[in-house]
C-alpha cells in the first residue's frame, strides 16, 4: 500500500467524535504540551531531563495524530454505505472464513466507538479479504490469498450497515 489515504466512509457521529478530538488535539492539547515542554525546560540540563524528553515525545505523538486525524477529515465520506445488502465500506460482515464464522466491519478503525464494549475487528478494503469480498451478498463465496500465501475461502452469511 502507497501509505496515501483514499477516500474512507464514516459515520456522522464517527466524523464528528474526530472532528472534535482533533479540535480537542489543535487547541487544549497543543497549549497543554507547550506547557509542560516549558516547565521541563526550565528544570535545567535538557540531555538528562526526563520530563523535558517526555514531554517532547508526547507531542510528537499528539502532533501524528494531528496529521491522521486531518487526513482522515479531509477524504471522509459521510452518510451509510452505498447499497442495502451488498459488502462496501462501513458495512458489518457476518462469514465463514475457513468454516469459523466471524464479524467484522470493513472500513476504517476510526468509523468505531472506542467505548463500545463489543468493538469490532476491522479490515481495512484494501486487505486481501476486504479487496475480495468487496461488492458480494449474504450467500456469496469467495477466496483469497493470505500474506503466508495460502488459499483462503470465504462464505458470507450476512451484510448490514454499521451502526454506531
């Protein structure tokens, strides 16, 4: 994969909890983390300060989930999946993957609730179960070939839309 987002479907409630923890990230978490680098800074000798070195590794997080999060924003889809039955991105798939059945939503990880005790596994579209199942109904089959190259099939039993 080129690393590039495409465009990815969301919720409306999902687009607006990132929408407002990048907020949350841009402003109170930028003003927080200059703050404490600050106070770090003023302990003394930066080389062996953990706090300062603390301090700066967190905000290199916060600033990569800064980058995600716009990312994210900027190629969202909001609305429901295209078509009632039919797996596409934001759907919940119900199927018998080498005869164990499993759900899972295909689509992005930031489509789900993280304070959802039944969180979902999620597979990306672009995986090689989501790029061969893309497109199929409930009683369709399918195979692919997993990363240690062998042959996988795939009986889908039920196609819904996520629903947060």
């Amino acid at each position: 994969m080129s690393g590039q987002i495409t465009e990815t479907w969301l919720t409306q409630e999902a687009y607006d909890r990132r929408k407002a923890e990048l907020e949350l990230l841009t402003g109170e978490g930028r003003t927080e983390i200059a703050k404490k680098i600050e106070a770090a800074r003023e302990e003394g000798d930066l080389k062996e300060n953990g706090g300062y070195h603390a301090a700066k590794e967190e905000q290199g997080k916060i600033e990569a989930r800064i980058r995600v999060l716009t990312e994210l924003l900027r190629h969202a889809k909001v609305g429901t999946p295209a078509a009632e039955g039919v797996i596409s991105s934001g759907t919940v798939v119900t199927a018998r993957v080498q005869g164990d059945e499993e759900v899972f939503l295909l689509g992005s990880r930031e489509i789900v609730d993280e304070t959802d005790p039944d969180e979902l596994d999620v597979y990306s579209e672009a995986s090689p179960l989501g790029e061969a199942i893309l497109g199929l109904k409930a009683g369709d089959t399918a195979t692919y070939i997993a990363p240690n190259g062998r042959e996988i099939t795939v009986q889908i039993d039920k196609v819904e839309p996520y629903r947060a």
